[in-house]
C-alpha cells in the first residue's frame, strides 16, 4: 500500500503527516516484535554502580552475567526487580 492509499483511507491531506504517523507506527511494530535485537556487552568495574547504557536502545530484554549463582563459567540471567528494595541503599545519587 502507498502513502497516497493510506492518506486517502485515513482522510489526512498532509503528506508531512501522513509520513510521520506511519514512521510511529512503525517504530512501535518494531518495539512489540522484537525484529531487530542486537546483543550488547559492557564490562562491570568494581564499585561502579551505574553504566551508560546504548542511545539507540529501545528496550532491554535481558541482562545477563557470568558466574551468577554458579560456579560453571555460565552466562545466567539476572531477575528483574520489582518494587522497592528491602535495605536501604547506600548510593542515592540522581541521574
């Protein structure tokens, strides 16, 4: 279908529009199905708390680390955390 087919479908008379509603519907087909998952690694420093992470990263499907509850050299998933954590912590500082 072109853009012209969509336009006239929709009743939009800006092509400007029309173009960028179809790039954000797009964009969230993208999001939902996952086509496009690119895998990346970043080393974790002692004492560091919080990492850059990648400007063209969506979404974050899994994080994972080496000898996590293991002693087999095994990449494991590291669960997500949901709520508030039990202790307190320690470094609070903002973003």
């Amino acid at each position: 279908m072109k853009v012209k087919e969509v336009m006239e479908r929709a009743g939009i008379s800006e092509t400007g529009r029309a173009i960028a509603y179809l790039k954000d519907g797009l964009e969230e087909m993208n999001m939902i199905s996952e086509t496009h998952i690119m895998t990346t690694r970043i080393d974790i420093n002692e004492n560091q708390r919080y990492y850059d992470v990648p400007f063209n990263a969506i979404k974050i499907t899994s994080i994972r680390c080496k000898n996590h509850l293991n002693t087999k050299d095994e990449y494991r998933r590291i669960p997500r955390m949901i709520g508030e954590p039990y202790t307190e912590d320690a470094d609070q500082e903002l973003i």
